[in-house]
C-alpha cells in the first residue's frame, strides 16, 4: 500500500521459504498459500516482472484443492493472473480466446468466488476488449462490475470502472452522453470521503476536452499531469491496471494502445536451489 513493493516481494518469499521448508503447513491452511502465492503474482505485476509470472502460476495449478469450491477458486485466480500478464504484455487476441475459456469453465461457478475477485476479473475482460476496440463488450463488462452492490467491491477496482466508463464513451464519441455523465460523476466524487487523485483529473480533463472539440493541448497536459502522478503510490492502485499514460500517449500519436505499453522492468532474479526457489535483488 505504500509503494514498496520489492520489500513487499521480499516478505512475501520469507513466507514462501515456510511453507517450502514445513509442507503440513500447506496441508493444514491451504488457503493461506493460495493468498501467498496471490500476493506474490499481485506484486511481481506491479513491478512488471512479467518472466516471473508463469513460475508462480504454475504453483497455484499445482495445488490440490479440499473441495469442489476450493478447487474453482484456485482455477479463478489462474485465469486471472494469466490474463493480467497478457493484457500488460499487450497479447489481446490470446486475451480473448482466455476469456472465452474462462466464461466457459469457470464463470457459471461465481457464486464460489469472492465478490472483489470476480470484479478484478471482469475489469481486465473490459481492459482486454478495450485493447481490441471491441468497445461496447468493454463497457458490458465496466458495468457488470458497475451494477454489483458497492460495498463488495473495492475502492481502487471501483473507482476505475467509473474511469474507464468514461474513457469508453470517449472512444465511442458519446459526447453528449459524456457531458451529463461528467456532471454526475462531480456530484458523487464531492460526496466521496476519499478520491484518487487520478480520477479527478481524469474528469476535470475530459470536461476541458470534449468542451474544446478534443484540442491536443489538453490533451497534452492531461499526458504530463499523469506521469506526475504515477510516482503517488496511492494512486498506483489503478494505474497498476490501466496505465492511463499509455492511453494518452496512444492518443497523441495516434498509435494503438499496444504500442504505447510499458516495457517490463527486472528487479528480482529467481534461481532454482535444489526443490525450493530463492532468489537474488538485481
């Protein structure tokens, strides 16, 4: 929460090294490794350590569930985790056929699943379709997560289907839909007791946008007060999701979205030391 992420990563291996050195541990709390591993996926992708990913994938798959619920939780949280690599990797298509896997095998089964989980879920299906223009099936999945009731969705995955709803009718050229949506949106955000900072800017662009025929210069100043604002660990929560620098950039130079996203950065180097995984800070 704080930004730290390879500290984070570090703890989280510390906790793995347990489990590794006394296996009943996972016998006895599977659902505890099942979080460990979670978190481990969740941090690596905020570091974009993106050559990491698959090993610990590979672990949640590995696990023997108790149950019938366990065992399509585990599948959930596989599915998902793949997809966030494709959808940052800029893999749309390979995103898609996931998906439609996913629909097929798991999606009936969502009773078994926390309601926040299912939520992140369908906001990288609306990421995906997004990458693929495909933008009307986006916004049928910004409002899945939109129409579930508040309190069991999280603030960041909640603030950011509002986002890119917006962003959604942008593209769509909704324009007078945008004008009553924004003025709607100000209401709500003024009864907030805590905003992301990323969302208020994002609203106060648009009205200056759209009010200016689209002119570039806001544009390009919306571009250069986001990448300020990628460097508030709090706001990183949504832009780990959706890098709206990327969108921008992809708009400026009139690039696809795929073109304007991120490199993976290393950090970490993970080394096989017998049966248990360690690893060494680059």
């Amino acid at each position: 929460m704080t930004g730290n992420h390879q500290e984070s990563l570090r703890l989280y291996y510390q906790l793995l090294s347990l489990f590794q050195e006394h296996p009943h541990l996972l016998l006895d709390s599977p659902l505890y490794y099942i979080y460990l591993i979670n978190g481990i996926l969740t941090d690596l992708r905020s570091m974009r350590q993106y050559n990491d990913m698959p090993f610990f994938i590979t672990c949640l798959q590995k696990i023997e569930p108790a149950s019938e619920s366990l065992g399509y939780f585990i599948q959930h949280l596989v599915y998902l985790h793949r997809l966030a690599l494709l959808l940052d990797l800029g893999e749309y298509q390979q995103g898609e056929a996931l998906m439609q896997v996913y629909t097929k095998e798991i999606s009936s089964k969502a009773k078994v699943i926390p309601p926040n989980s299912d939520a992140i879920i369908h906001l990288l299906m609306a990421l995906v379709y997004f990458g693929l223009q495909q933008f009307n099936t986006a916004l049928q999945q910004v409002n899945y997560v939109l129409h579930k009731p508040r309190e069991y969705v999280s603030q960041p995955v909640y603030t950011l289907c509002r986002m890119l709803r917006l962003i959604i009718q942008v593209e769509l050229k909704n324009d007078d839909y945008l004008h009553y949506e924004l003025r709607s949106m100000e209401r709500k955000l003024k009864a907030d007791e805590k905003l992301f900072k990323t969302e208020k800017l994002t609203i106060h662009f648009l009205k200056k946008w759209i009010g200016s025929n689209r002119a570039t210069k806001y544009l390009e100043l919306f571009f250069q007060h986001a990448q300020e604002i990628t460097q508030d660990p709090y706001e990183n929560q949504l832009l780990t999701w959706f890098d709206i620098t990327a969108w921008t950039e992809a708009k400026l130079t009139k690039k696809n979205l795929r073109a304007s996203c991120s490199s993976p950065a290393k950090t970490f180097s993970l080394v096989k030391a017998g049966d248990k995984l360690v690893y060494s800070l680059i």
